[in-house]
C-alpha cells in the first residue's frame, strides 16, 4: 500500500481525521450545553440540592462551582484538540495530494507544537488552581508527562525536517 496520494495510507488517516474532527465539535457542542446548564445552576443550587448527582459531588469534596471549572477546562483542551486536528487534517491533506513538502506544512507542524505545549502547561497550571479551589477532592491528574514535551520537541523536529524538505523542493524547480 502506498503512504501517499489518493487510496494511500495517508488518504485514510485523512479520512479518519475528518471523523475525529466533526466528532471533536460535536463535544464542544454538548460540552458548552452542559457548562451553560451548569452555570444557571450554579444560580440556583436549591433545585438540584436533593439530586443523588449532587450528593456524590458533595461526597467527593466538591461543589458545582468546582464542577463548572472543571467543565470550562475541559472544553478549552477539546478547543485545542479542534486546531490540532485541523492543522492535521491539512498536512494530511497535502500528503494526499502528492506534495508532503508544501510550505504551509511547516507553520502548520509548528503550531501543533506550540498548541501541544499550551495545552500541557494549561494542564498542569489547572492542575494547581484545582488544587487550590478544591482541596478535598481527589487529584488524579498526574504531574510531569515527559511523553508530551518529547511529542512536543518531536513535532518541532518534524516541522524543521518539513523546512528543509520545502527548501530543497524550491532548490530543485529553480535548477534547470
């Protein structure tokens, strides 16, 4: 099987990515849903002061002020999630067409990197205001990943790979 252009390897991940996107946005949707229903509950807790939700949530050292937190955090990582895929989606994209090398790939591998490190500092910064707002509620949120700031320096790498590939390309069309 071929890694690139139409029926490849690469044409099927494209595919894949598409999925993972329209998937991604339907979770933002649902997600704002329930952080909107959230917030006008946060409003009026007697309604659902009787609920058995409410009551593991109390159990669990937490109140739905920690709750909207938490769902706001949320769905700002599934935000960057959405501009990873779609950065992917575009160099994938590329590679189905036949042209790994395109410019674009580069500032489009390069912000992967920076929205993976983003998203790794935002977690580990959520992490600590968590702890701070809820210091009963159980930490399963693990510190330093160093598998993400390898992901991060490797897509860095691959962006600089693309550079040069892009440059060599430009070098070869200008060589009669």
């Amino acid at each position: 099987m071929r890694a690139m252009g139409p029926g490849s390897v690469s044409s099927f991940l494209k595919t894949a990515l598409d999925v993972v996107y329209f998937a991604l946005y339907a979770l933002l949707a649902v997600g704002g849903l329930v952080l909107l229903a959230s917030l006008l509950l946060s409003f009026r807790p007697d309604i659902i002061a009787q609920s058995a939700q409410f009551r593991i949530l109390r159990e669990a050292g937490l109140d739905l002020g920690d709750v909207v937190f938490v769902l706001a955090g949320g769905l700002l990582y599934v935000g960057g999630l959405v501009a990873i895929v779609t950065c992917l989606r575009k160099v994938f994209a590329t590679l189905t067409a036949g042209d790994p090398f395109h410019p674009d790939n580069v500032s489009r591998l390069r912000l992967i990197g920076f929205l993976l490190a983003g998203m790794e500092l935002g977690r580990m910064l959520f992490r600590v205001i968590f702890k701070m707002i809820a210091p009963n509620a159980t930490d399963n949120i693990a510190g330093l990943n160093p598998t993400t700031w390898f992901a991060v320096l490797a897509v860095f790498v691959l962006a600089e790979v693309f550079r040069e590939g892009a440059r060599l390309r430009r070098e070869a069309e200008l060589t009669i």
